[in-house]
C-alpha cells in the first residue's frame, strides 16, 4: 500500500464515528458465520487481528489493548489504527463466536 493511501485512510478515519467502525467490517463471502467477519479495505479476518493482538501484546483481552500495541498491529497488518479498532469493535459485540474461532485454531495447531 502507498504512503498516499495510507494517508488517505488515516484522514477519512480521523472523520469517523463510532457507527462509520460498523462499515468497516464485513462478511467473509466464502466461509459464513460471526467468526469469519473480515476488515472491508484491508481483508484480514477479524479473528487474526484479535490473535495477533493477543499473541504480541502478552494479554488476554484485546479489547483492552494499549494504543501502542494498537499501533504496532496496524503496522504488522499493513492497516490504519482506525481499522484495528474496526475490528476491536465488532470483536467487542461478537466475542464468543471470535474467541471460540480462535480456540479452534489453537486445537488444532496444537493436533498437528
């Protein structure tokens, strides 16, 4: 992604409210379910976002992330913090089915 885009992104971001966070996410159109969801711009699954930030940042609750680790994700995923808190929000409504999604993961990395 360019440095423009990026800027482009991060000025919009700056102009949204709490419900533009709501169009920022989507469905995964191949694989169904609250789990699946998916940044619109970006593309990753929420569910690796939530992993990602819980794995580097040493927590357990990735909606009590620091700015800093927020940062960090964004960097590692190549996002704007705007969208890394896209995917916090929808992770806050919907965390049994994400938290459950991960705990899948790990079963079966753990199985391999």
């Amino acid at each position: 992604m360019t440095m423009a885009a990026h800027a482009t992104r991060d000025t919009l971001a700056e102009q949204a409210t709490p419900v533009d966070l709501k169009a920022m996410v989507k469905p995964d159109p191949n694989r169904p379910g609250p789990d699946r969801w998916r940044l619109v711009d970006a593309g990753p699954a929420i569910w690796a976002v939530v992993q990602h930030m819980i794995a580097e940042g040493n927590i357990d609750d990735a909606t009590q992330a620091s700015d800093a680790l927020v940062a960090r994700t964004a960097a590692d995923y190549d996002i704007t913090e705007i969208e890394v808190r896209a995917a916090l929000a929808y992770y806050a409504a919907n965390r049994t089915a994400i938290d459950t999604r991960i705990a899948i993961n790990a079963d079966i990395a753990g199985n391999h």
